[in-house]
C-alpha cells in the first residue's frame, strides 16, 4: 500500500476515513478538501528517518478510534525536513506534532519557537523525539506535550498519542456558565483554572478572569474527563497548564503562577506526576 507522495518525496499525506466504525485508509487519488463541516484532527510528523514516520503514522492509524471518537477525517502529514514543515504550517494549523530534535536543516528547539511564538499555536500539541535522553533547557520553553526516546517504545507512543487525542478534543469542547442572567460559553482549552472565593467562581482563562456563581464540585463532575483535577478545595485546575511541582507544596503554571496543594491532595498530586514520568 503506497502513500499519495506530494512536494518531491518530502511530504506525504494520508486520509482516514470512520465509516460506522470502520476506519478507511484513502492513499493516492485526489486531495480531498479539508472542509471545516466536518470533523478533524490534522497531525504531522517531522522527521529525517522515513521508516520512523511511517511507524507513527502506522500507531496513530490504531489509535484513530480511541475511546470511541469517530473523526471524519483524520489527516496525517509527513515532513522530511524542518523547512518542508514550517512551509505547511503557512496554510494548515495542526493539532498534533512529532518533531525530531535534530532535523539536520533546522532544530527542534528553532521548530518549537516558531510553532509558539512566531504562529502563536499554543493549542497544538507538541511532541519531541530525539535519539538521546538529555533535552536542553530551552526546548521546554515551547511547552511541549512529551519527550520521546528513539527507538520509540510502541507503548509509550500509544499512550503519548491517545493522550495528545484527548487534548485536542477537550480544547474543541466548551464550558457553559451563566453570568448576569446570559448562559455564556469559554473554550475548554482556554481555562487555566477555577477558583473557589465564597459562593463564587473565579474561571482564570488565558484571556481574562471570569467570576460567576457556582459550586466547584459541580464544575469537576463536568471537566474532570477533560484533565482537570483538584489540588486543593478551592483549586481546580487544568493539567495542560501545569508546569511542574515543586520541592514544596506548590504546582508551578505555565503562565509563571504558583497555586498551593493541600496536605490531603499532595499524596494525589504527586502520584500524578509521577505516572506522567512513566509514560
């Protein structure tokens, strides 16, 4: 089976179709457009080892059904080089990347400032692969998702994938709250977290703070599948956001903010960190 080769060898691109749970390999033909009446998640892989790109290509076809969402279409793009890929980037906005570290032309780090800075794609999510297991500080800056160990342990790929999955339709979902009688909605990827101040909600999103009345455990029951957990009773927060966990009892955000863990939460929160190191 032979994938549909565009730009000389450089790209290659494949569609999945789920026809009534059956997923539907299209290689070749015609490009079908990627209109925005349907739903789909656009992933790239960008590296110099072929068989490595069709090895996740081949994991993310498996995962396509994961936890019964059913995407239209489901894009894969294989890149070559980092310029091939930041070229694609002028007209696709990915959900998904694997980015090896060294792609001889460009850099991961150089790959990861344009993805955050440059296009301001704060949503993707951003996997990096490299043959060694020392990362420089600086590749952090881009807030990656994962780092990834060649050769790649099909286990952790599966996990890495159905993870990043998740993510992706999470941020596509919306929170629904009611403020000065009008139901208003926010983007789930926008939230940071919630905070508890009396009978009130204080929703810190990337954009702004909201406060409207509710109760923090009814916002759990609805978000808890979407990454969010408790570090404390007045903090429910979003883990795409966490930074990391310091020596105290502090998780540190991205945004630079540090928010208190309880004593009867640190046991939780610690676990948790410790089974993301795993995967």
């Amino acid at each position: 089976m032979q994938h549909l080769i565009i730009e000389a060898s450089i790209h290659i691109q494949t569609k999945v179709i789920l026809f009534n749970g059956v997923m539907i390999y299209i290689l070749g033909g015609e490009e079908v457009s990627r209109g925005m009446n349907c739903k789909r998640i656009n992933i790239s892989i960008c590296d110099v080892s072929r068989e490595n790109c069709a090895y996740i290509s081949e994991v993310i076809k498996r995962c396509a059904g994961y936890g019964g969402q059913e995407y239209n279409e489901l894009w894969i793009d294989c890149f070559y080089s980092g310029k091939a890929f930041i070229k694609a980037m002028e007209t696709v906005r990915y959900d998904i990347a694997f980015v090896e570290t060294n792609l001889g032309d460009m850099s991961g780090l150089q790959i990861g400032g344009y993805i955050r800075k440059t296009k301001n794609m704060n949503q993707l999510q951003l996997v990096y692969m490299s043959m060694s297991g020392v990362y420089t500080m600086e590749l952090f800056e881009s807030k990656p998702l994962h780092f990834l160990i060649k050769p790649i342990n099909e286990k952790r790929l599966v996990n890495t994938v159905c993870r990043a999955m998740d993510l992706v339709e999470n941020d596509n979902a919306f929170f629904l709250y009611v403020k000065d009688r009008i139901t208003r909605r926010e983007e789930t990827g926008n939230i940071i977290y919630f905070e508890s101040m009396n009978r009130q909600l204080v929703m810190h999103t990337i954009n702004e703070n909201v406060m409207f009345y509710g109760k923090l455990k009814e916002v759990y029951e609805r978000l808890k599948d979407c990454e969010f957990f408790y570090i404390h009773q007045s903090f429910l927060v979003n883990y795409k956001y966490v930074e990391g966990l310091d020596k105290g009892n502090q998780i540190v955000l991205k945004n630079g903010e540090r928010l208190n863990v309880s004593n009867s939460r640190k046991k939780e929160v610690c676990l948790r960190f410790k089974h993301e190191g795993e995967i």
